[in-house]
C-alpha cells in the first residue's frame, strides 16, 4: 500500500514540475511570434544599455526623468527598437504620471500581455513589430477619450516630427 502511496506522490510531483516548465517557457514561444527577431547581442550593439534594460529586459525608468514625459511636439512617438510607429502626438497627454502617457495606440501595433510582477496583475504593453517592452495600460485615463492610460517610457521612444 505505501509503495503504491510513493507512486502516486512521485508522479503528482512530475507532473507539477513538468507543467511549471511549459508555464516558465511560454514568453520565450511568445516572442516569436514577432517580425523583428535579434540576438540580445545584437540589441546591445544597437541600444543603449538604459535602452535595452527596458525594452528587452523589462525595466522601468525612473518617473520624472524620461525625454518625452512633458514633450508636447507635433509628431509620431515609434518603437527606439525597430522604429515602428506606435503613438500619434494627438493622443499624448499629460496625466501626471511621470512618464509619456498616451490615450491610444496607433492600430495593431501594440499587444498586451498579462503581468503579474510585483505582487499585482497589470497589462503590459509591447511593440507587435519587435516585442520591446513599452510599458503598461491602466483604465484611469480621460473618460472623455479611451479612459485609457498607454503609461510608456520614454527609452522605449524615438520621436519623428511631423513634416512642416
């Protein structure tokens, strides 16, 4: 009876582990799905290290401090990983956040992923061209708009001036 106890145990823990392994290798199966793929070693070369910590390692710029958070131009905010254009200036807003913040998106060019970092479930925000992270979406943005929040840091940016 208990070695057939220790059995059933000892396949209850496989199984565990086996489905924790496939849980831990899905964001690695996500982002090929994206049409820009590069060796962390290439990015390096082409980024920043402030830059590839938020776009490829997930980092979080410090409020306050970023290019874009009080920058008001006429002009298009895109990707500073690929250059795909993802915020038009007519979306961008000032929230008091500490970081850009935008009310949309330009479509299809941002996906969403859950974030369960920190202790807390968020949205988070990638490029769909190359998967950089940008930052997350709240719902506390203007009601009078999307009620969205696209909060994004200004690492993850270049921006183009529209032509005058």
């Amino acid at each position: 009876m208990m070695v057939k106890y220790n059995a059933i145990l000892a396949l209850l823990l496989l199984t565990i582990a086996c489905q924790s392994q496939q849980k831990q290798a899905s964001p690695k199966t996500k982002e090929m799905n994206y049409k820009v793929q590069k060796s962390d070693t290439d990015w390096q070369t082409e980024l920043t290290p402030a830059q590839f910590n938020v776009l490829r390692e997930k980092g979080t710029e410090r409020p306050n401090t970023g290019e874009y958070n009080l920058h008001f131009e006429s002009g298009t905010y895109a990707c500073a990983g690929c250059g795909t254009a993802l915020f038009k200036s007519a979306t961008k807003y000032d929230s008091h956040c500490g970081w850009p913040s935008f009310d949309d998106a330009i479509e299809g060019t941002v996906v969403y992923q859950k974030d369960t970092s920190l202790g807390r479930v968020r949205t988070e925000i990638l490029c769909a061209n190359c998967g950089g992270h940008l930052g997350h979406i709240f719902d506390d943005g203007p009601q009078e708009t999307t009620g969205k929040r696209y909060c994004v840091n200004s690492l993850s940016l270049e921006f183009k001036e529209d032509d005058k």
